[in-house]
DNA sequence: TGCCACATTGACATTAGTGGAAAGGTCAAG
DNA sequence: CTTGACCTTTCCACTAATGTCAATGTGGCA
C-alpha cells in the first residue's frame, strides 16, 4: 500500500506519514520504485502513532518508547521497560482525567438542555440570566 | 490568589496562564495594581484548561466550546451544545483508545518481562533474537 | 511519445505552545 | 531610600506538527 492510500486509511496527510517517518517512528519498506511501502504491521503503528500525537503525546515521547515497542533486543528493552510502565501510568491518569471530564460534559449538557427547555416554556423571559453560573459551578465543583 | 502561586499550583508557568488568558480562555479579575487574581473559580476553570491541552485540543478548539463552560446566555449556548456533545464522542473514542493501548502496554509488559526472566535463566544465550518480532505483532493485532 | 497522476527529497511558511529578556510598576523589608 | 521579589506588557526565539511548493523520477495509458 502506498504512501496515499494509508494516508487515507488513517484519516492523515501523507505529510504526516513522512514527518513521523524523519522522526524514527516509522520505517516503511520501499520497493524498486523508492517508493515507501505499508504493511499491516506499518498501518497498525502509523494508526497508533496518530492516536498518540492527537492525544498530545510528541514524537520525540514516542520515540523514547519505541525500542520496546517495536521487536528484536529484549535486553536493549529492559531499560525502556521502567519507561513503559511510567508511560502506562500516565495513560491511567489521562483515563482517570478524560472519564472524569467526560461525565462532567455528560451532566453539564443535561442541564444546559434542561435550562433551554425550560426557557421555552417560559415563553423567552427575556435575559433573566438564570443562575447557570452557580449550576457550572456546582458542576465544576468536584475537579482538583 | 497571584499568578505564580496559582501557576505552581496548576503545576504549570505563569507563561502559559498568561497564554491562555490572551487566548480568551481565562479571565481573571485584576486587582487595584492591574495584577491578575486568580480565585477558586478561575482555578479550577483554568485547571481544565490545562488538562485539555495537555491532552491535545488547541485553545482554539476550547475556545470553541467555552461559551457552555461558563456561564449566562443559554440562548448563545444552544449552538454549542452540538458542539459539546461532538466533544463527548471524541473524548469517548478516546478512552476507548487509551484503554486499549493501555492494555496492550500491560500485556506487552507482562511478555517482555516474561522474555527477560526466560533469557536470564538461560544464562544470555547471545543474541537469539526471540521471537519477538512474532509477539509484539501479536499483540498489535486487535487495533484497528 | 507525451500526458497525467503519483512518488521522491528539500526548502520554506504557518500555527501553537512555551521560554526568555527587556523596560517598567508595586510593595514590603531592611 | 534602596533592594529584591513580585507584577505588568511587548518582542523575539525555539520546537513541533503540518501545509505547500519546487524540482525531479516513475509508470500507466491514449
């Protein structure tokens, strides 16, 4: 598969595919042509990098690593294995963040719906600015 | 509440509060001197900030969707909350990422250590190359 | 053969986030 | 009053990610 069409599988700019290549997160082979060739295997990691990058992780993050995830050299690994469980440590609290914001925004657009309705019934009483302030609030309130 | 200590207890710099700030998503109330004062409200406002750049949304993308954070104007909001509940399906297709990656990580954990432990007890064999290749495409299999 | 779409590399531009320095105001403590 | 530790704004610089353009090679097709 050509460089285009992952490209397009992975919803990214062949651009992109060439940046992480430069930055050692990627080798795809070539053939004859010197054109870059994508396996699975390639789609796969050019899919998780791109997850990794939108999730603010930088390449150079993912680079340090990458000897691990990668192949060969158990023993060139045993160093990056303390890096994989902080890394994995970091992904729980990104999870632990990301949930906690997640049933945040669930609440917060209940009650903004709920407030629009009610606002409807009342037939536009013009700008009472209901106390949607205090109810954000409260919705913030459990946060850090 | 100044701005250095709210920074340091963003765990951030004072920089960034300011960077935010002029990216209009932080307004905090200015005191006689025309210093910023940060109070528990702001905190906790610019606290998310941090955490959603930190997990890859621009100031812009939060901009976008800061009319609904705050407060007043349900009305300037009902265009908004499509755009919270877009947000929620990427947060949730990003947990469900993360989650994934996590456990992979952790089974690539267990695996590499398991190899290690192997390759001790086989008193360094050299570079046998385990098959490594084989089991981290293994794992890599399920995505995507 | 010539055209066209796609590939290559390399250089340059843009946008974001952030750091840092300069020039100056505020304020408390010595 | 001076010093020092904050604060302000403004400007410049660096890095990362990405876009875009230029110059060139490759390969299929009328």
């Amino acid at each position: 598969m050509r460089i285009q069409e992952a490209a397009a599988h992975l919803g990214i700019s062949p651009r992109s595919l060439r940046h992480y290549e430069k930055g050692g997160l990627l080798t795809p082979s070539r053939d004859e042509n010197g054109y870059r060739s994508y396996g699975p295997v390639d789609l796969r990691r050019a899919g998780r990098i791109r997850d990794m990058v939108a999730t603010g992780f930088s390449t150079r993050e993912i680079l340090a690593m990458a000897p691990c995830l990668t192949d060969d050299g158990a023993g060139a690994c045993e160093s990056g294995l303390s890096d994989l469980e902080h890394k994995l440590s970091q992904i729980d609290r990104l999870i632990a963040d990301l949930q906690a914001r997640r049933a945040t925004t669930r609440d917060r657009i209940a009650l903004f719906r709920d407030a629009l309705s009610h606002n409807s019934e009342r037939e536009e009483t013009g700008y009472e600015s209901t106390n949607l302030v205090a109810v954000s609030d409260r919705l913030a309130g459990g946060k850090r």
